[in-house]
C-alpha cells in the first residue's frame, strides 16, 4: 500500500504547505479537501486545513511526523472558499494557512465540531397515565408529567425550571420510561419562504431605473456602482433587489462598514422581511457568530449581513452581493491578511456568476475610474428620494477670526439661529479628547509620547495624556517636567473642548457628545441617539462616528470645525479622504422637509479643493481629481504594494529593506520585468511608533501582472533573509495607509 502524505495549511507566517503522514486508521476517503486536522508542530499542536493529499513528499522520513485528529467529517470549507482563500493568499502575498485564519469564525479555528447547537427536548410518552403505579409516592414527578403533557411539542431543557420541574424530575421519568427526550437541530425550525414584512415605498424614476437595470441581469456576473448622492433612497434599491434575489431561493450577502453598525441600518433589513436573517459583526460574540457561519453555509439563512470579514462565510445559495459604503476605509484590513473586501467581493461574484452591487454617495476613484473604463456600470440617483433638497454648503474663512475652543463668532451666531428655529445642530470635529497637545507657555515643552513620534492628547475628563498611536497614558503633570514652571496650557481643541464651550455658551440646550470615549460603555449610544431622536433642539459634536448611516432628519445645521487636515498632507489620499468625508457629515443635514446648510470653518477656505467641492458637489471634485492621479500616474493610474519593516533599532529596519531593494532589483532583471519602480526605502511618516522604528519600500507598477510577477518570488526571498530576524516586516498590495 502506497503512503499519504497530507499537504496542511497551517496558521503560520510561513508562505507554504507542511507534510504529514496520514495516520493508517483512518480511511482514505476521509482525506478531503478543506477538513481540518490537529497536528504537531513544533512543541506545540496547530489545527490546519487539508489542502491536498500526496503519494511523494520532499521531507525526510525522519522528519515526517503523523497528524494526530481528523477534525471534520465533510470539509468545512466549500470548494468556492477554499478557491477564494486561495486567491486572496496569492494576490496579497499572504500565508494560506493565516489566509484561512481569517476567514474563520474563532471558534472553528480553535477546533469546536461544525455543528450548530442542540436543543433537548423533554415530552411526555402517550398515553399518558398519571394513575401509574410508578407515580404512587412521586408527587414531584406528578407534577412534572402534567404540565410537560400540556406542551405537545415537549420543553427544552433549559427552559425546565421556568415550568417548576427538576431536572433530577425529568432524568426519574425518563429511568420509569415515562417520558422521551430527543435532540432538535437549531436549524430544523420549518423553513418558510421569506415574505415582505412591510410595505415597500415605489419606486422613483432614478430608482427604477436603476433596479431594472440589475435585476435585467441579476442572473449573471457584473458590477453595478450605485452612486447616489446621501438620501436618494440606494438602500431601497438594494431592498427591493434582495426581495427578487430571496423569491429566487437565493441567499443575499450585505456588507457595511464596521462604522455603520448602528442599530438604525440593521433594523432596515430586519425589519423589511420574514427571512432568517444572519449577522456575522463584530458586535456578535463568538457562539453567535459560528451559529450564524454555520447557518449560512447550510443555506438556513437568507440574508448574511457582516462587515469586512463575513465576505468569507460560505453560502449555499449566494445570488447578490451588496457592499454599502463601498468607499469606506474598513474593508480594508490593516494587518494580517491585508485583503479588501469590495475587491474580493468582485473575484467571489465572478466566480458565482452573480451581480454585486458597490453603493456610496461618494464612490471611490478606484470604483469610479473602473466605471469610466466599462468594468462596472455606473448607475446614478442625483435626486434626495422623499423630496428633500440638497444641503447648501458655506466656506468660513477663519484665518483672521479669533477661535474660542475651535469655534468662531460667526459659527456661534449661526448655531443659535438654528436652536431658536427648534433645530438640531451637528458639529463635526474629527478629533478626541480635550486638546491634541498640552504646552508650558514658559520654555515651549510639548507633550509628546515616549514611544511614539506623536504628541499626547490630553484627556482632562480623566486628568490624563494620552497616546492615540501606541495607547501610552500618564498622569497630567502639575509642573512642566522641562522648566519645573505650572503655566501649562492645553492648545487646539478636541470634541471634549469644543463640548465644554458649547455647554457654556447654550447652557439651556442639551449638548451631545459622540465620539469613541463617550460611546465605550454599551448603551450609552442608544441613550444619545434617544435624546437626538427625540427631535427637541440640541447640539451633537463628534467625530466621523456621526458621520455615516445616521439619519437625523432635525439636523439643519452642520457645521465642519476643522477641514484643514486633509489638505496639508503627505498621503496623495488624503484629500480624497477628505471630502467624502466633509460629504458624508453634510448628507446627515436636512434630511426631512427643512432645508440643511453646511459651514466649512477653515483657514484655506480658498483651497480649490474645497471650492470645488463645495460648489460643485463630490463627482465634479472626483473628476478633477482622478486627472491628476492620471498625470501623475498614482493609483488608480498605477499599481503599488508597500514593503514595510520595523525593528527595535532604525538601522535593522534599513538594512532589512535596503537587502530587499537588491534582490528586488536582482529580480526585475532576472525575470525581464518592465514597469515596476522601486520607491526608497524611506522612514514611515511616523517614524517611531510604539517603541519601534518604521520604514518602507514602495513598489510601484504600470501593470498589475507584471508588479505580481515580482512580488511572489521577492516574497519566498525575503522569508529566509538573515535581516528579517531582526526586523518585523509585511507586504501592503494595494495599500489605502502610505
Ligand atoms: P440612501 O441609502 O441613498 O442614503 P435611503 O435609502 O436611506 O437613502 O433613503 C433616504 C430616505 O428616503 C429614507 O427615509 C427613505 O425611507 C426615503 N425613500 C427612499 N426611497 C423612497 C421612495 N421611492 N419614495 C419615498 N421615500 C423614499
Ligand atoms: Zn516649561
Ligand atoms: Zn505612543
């Protein structure tokens, strides 16, 4: 009899398969793709997934070591997955075992069975009998069998004590044979067709436009860039789709942003069908989140709606995929596997031959350049659904205004106005805590973290500084720990500064504040949101967390504190950034009848950016700016993946890149690659970050096949380099962070 090998993808940095003889005991046909097995590795035991069995292996028979457990009985992860882990190991140049990790709920990785919870269920045998000798001098048990006859369908075992029955009661019964107990599948519940469980609102033109022109193909691969500016109704397109997908007997896969959590976005889908609905977010602990992985591969649920890392559950049935938001920046995962989510989004619908849908009122460039190029089709709702008009937006120019804790004289005016109109404001501030910096008006003494090139923000709520970067905190010192003097002065302001001064000067309106501090306690958002819907006159100030999938219809002033960040920095995205972001906050305003206003406070209130977008509206400003990503050929005009190394010391960062610079020229050479440039290495733009030193090396590519040609063999090089010992590195394909 010939051996098996089994080639396993362990959750290892290590970009390659690992040998294992397959113990003989168990049969052959067991071994199929996508199970999971236990194995030893090094001291430890990892639980891998099968990726292929072998008659020959390059390790030595010494060496070669058993696999210790068979996991599963049929593969955990379906042929399609295992295709996509696959191609997203090899596009972002990431271990496949790792790649699985990821695409695995916590509790699968960590070797619990494939199966959804078990219910036990009590019931009464029939005929019953309560004259039964077995009876006579048990009135406990008695009691027990008359009320479980009164459930026909039996009572699940932990809802026994409920019904004032023991379990030492029941397991008595069961011994006399009295009653039954069977085991009930969570997921055998009858399976109903998914319903409308409310009316739908028809349709506009825009809108039925187009819907008819997805659902016309909704039996094949194309995607569809919805864009459509803030309150032009794109959820109910992707509703009334879903209604055709789910009638079809298709499972419909939804993807938001990890910001958009907010009960409000939910409860639209939730609340629009009798479907089983399945969430797979971060706010779902781990047990859900594998009932609900597991209830979506076996086709027993409708609708899976998960952030990023949901665009892995396996689905029986998949016939759409929905990517809300499909601009924001968390479908991109900043570690590990550095997928992203829209652009695997596509490889899966391509392989399911469904549509996909990319929605946002303020697409991205890459999404846009692809629809001028044909790729996907672009589809536009210029009109507010529901009859509001558009916001109108006002450039403050504050260059010579004087600012009490961010907030100029005109903008306080403007604020009161509002309130007096029994209305609501919302201020935007994309900053936290008190103030970005704490300074001895003596000798100039900053506050600045120790392990970081950063400063520390001061927190005066808990007397603290701290580091937004590393986490660091202190204690806010009395006396500069410089000069020894006290005069120490808190400059700039943060969402608490500007909540403080807003509280002073409307001491009668009540002022919320929103933002990641005073959200941390569970509820407390709820709470925020109660007052706010309320619709009684209030103040909101807070960072982007109020800047998407809230509705506010009593919003008729938005107010913008700080715009300037955006257009003073290095990253060649930032202003993109930027004005979906100013974009988002002002699409919160005069949602409902009254008309919004938005007020930019800047000091570069004449920054053609701004002017543009402002005047203009978002797509004219992405025109504008795709042109010069095209004349200066960044992406979307270009291809880049970024190297990036850190390491105790700023010279083992160097030396580490300056190595794969060389065998990244040696490569390009060898290979006759053309088109591929090598940017640095140069220092992080910020440098030092918990403690660590950071550089990187940026590779910048015409062609996206040629960049792959090169990055998969750099890679398997840089694994064995000497210098990457000392250094910690990874591979960014598609980098959003430069
Ligand atoms: P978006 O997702 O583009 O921001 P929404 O779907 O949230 O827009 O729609 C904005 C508002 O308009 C919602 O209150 C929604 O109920 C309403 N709306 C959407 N479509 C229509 C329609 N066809 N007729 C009337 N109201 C609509
Ligand atoms: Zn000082
Ligand atoms: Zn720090």
């Amino acid at each position: 009899m010939t051996e098996r090998y089994l080639r396993i993808a362990l959750p290892s940095p290590l970009r390659r398969l690992f040998d294992y003889r397959a113990p003989a005991q168990i049969p052959e046909s067991a071994w199929q793709p996508g199970v999971r097995v236990r194995v030893p590795f090094g001291r430890r035991e990892m639980i891998g997934i099968l990726v292929e069995t072998a008659t020959t292996t390059n390790v030595p028979t010494d060496k070669l070591k058993d696999a210790l457990e068979l996991l599963d009985s049929q593969p955990l992860l379906p042929d399609d997955i295992m295709r996509l882990c696959l191609w997203a190991a090899q596009y972002y140049q990431h271990s496949l075992g790792d790649t699985f990790s990821w695409a695995l709920p916590t509790l699968l990785r960590q070797g619990e069975p494939a199966e959804a919870r078990q219910k036990k269920i009590w019931q009464a045998k029939r005929p019953l009998n309560l004259e039964d000798s077995l009876l006579i001098r048990a009135p406990r048990q008695l009691a027990a069998i008359k009320v479980l006859a009164q459930h026909s369908q039996g009572i699940a075992h932990e809802r026994l004590e409920q019904f004032g029955i023991s379990k030492d009661s029941v397991t008595a019964l069961l011994k006399k044979g009295l009653v039954t107990q069977h085991l009930l599948q969570l997921q055998d519940t009858p399976h109903k067709t998914p319903s409308l469980a409310q009316p739908e609102l028809p349709l506009n033109d825009e809108q039925q436009a187009a819907f008819n022109a997805i659902h016309a193909n909704q039996k094949t691969f194309k995607t569809y860039l919805l864009a459509g500016i803030t309150g032009s109704g794109k959820t109910e397109v992707y509703l009334q789709l879903i209604r055709e997908t789910l009638a079809a007997g298709q499972q419909v896969l939804v993807l938001i942003p990890e910001i958009n959590l907010g009960p409000q976005t939910l409860e639209r889908f939730t609340k629009r069908f009798n479907a089983r609905i399945a969430l797979l977010h971060s706010h779902v602990n781990d047990r859900e989140r594998l009932e609900a992985w597991l209830a979506a591969r076996s086709g027993h649920a409708d609708i899976i709606i998960g952030t990023r890392s949901a665009l892995f559950t396996p689905l029986q049935q998949l016939g759409l995929i929905i990517i809300d938001e499909e601009h924001d920046s968390s479908y991109k995962q900043q570690e590990g596997l550095r997928y992203h989510a829209r652009d695997l989004a596509l490889v899966r619908a391509r392989a399911a031959n469904v549509p996909v849908v990319l929605g946002s009122a303020t697409p991205s460039l890459e999404s846009l350049h692809n629809a001028h190029s044909g790729r996907f089709a672009l589809l536009r709702l210029n009109k507010r659904a529901g009859g509001a008009i558009q916001p109108k937006f006002i450039r403050l120019d504050v260059r010579s205004l004087p600012l009490d804790s961010g907030i100029s004289a005109p903008l306080q005016k403007e604020i009161r106005k509002t309130l007096e109109a029994g209305q609501q404001v919302l201020v935007f501030l994309n900053r936290r805590g008190f103030a970005p910096v704490l300074m001895c008006n003596d000798c100039g003494w900053m506050s600045q973290c120790s392990q970081c090139d950063a400063r520390l923000t001061l927190h005066q709520r808990y007397n603290e500084l701290r580091c937004h970067h590393c986490g660091h905190v202190e204690i806010r010192p009395h006396h500069c720990p410089s000069c020894n003097k006290i005069d120490l002065r808190p400059v700039g302001a943060g969402t608490e500064r500007a909540e403080e001064r807003l509280q002073i000067l409307f001491p009668n309106t009540p002022v919320l504040r929103i933002d990641r501090d005073s959200t941390a306690r569970k509820g407390s958002m709820d709470a925020l949101l109660g007052t706010i819907n309320s619709g009684d006159p209030c103040i909101m100030i807070g960072t982007q967390m109020l800047a998407k999938g809230h509705h506010f219809p009593r919003v008729t002033l938005v107010a913008i504190l700080n715009a300037d960040g955006g257009l003073f920095s290095a990253d060649f995205r930032a202003g993109e950034k930027m004005a979906q972001l100013i974009v988002q906050v002002a699409g919160r305003a005069g949602r409902a009848g009254d008309p919004g206003r938005v007020i930019i406070q800047s000091e570069l209130a004449d920054h053609p950016l701004l002017v543009q977008l402002s005047e203009q509206g978002y797509f004219a400003f992405a025109e504008q700016a795709l042109n010069e990503r095209c004349s200066t050929g960044l992406p979307p005009f270009s291809h880049l993946a970024l190297l990036r190394a850190d390491a105790l010391k700023p010279e083992l960062a160097d030396m580490f890149l300056e190595d794969a610079y060389s065998i990244a020229e040696q490569l390009l050479q060898q290979l006759k690659i053309e088109g591929v440039e090598l940017l640095g290495p140069v220092s992080s733009p910020m440098e030092r970050r918990a403690g660590r030193y950071r550089a990187q090396l940026l590779l910048q590519a015409n062609n996206r096949a040629q960049l792959h040609r090169l990055l998969t063999p750099l890679c398997s090089n840089l694994e064995v380099l000497p210098s990457a010992r000392q250094s910690r590195w990874s591979i960014d394909v598609d980098p959003i962070d430069l």
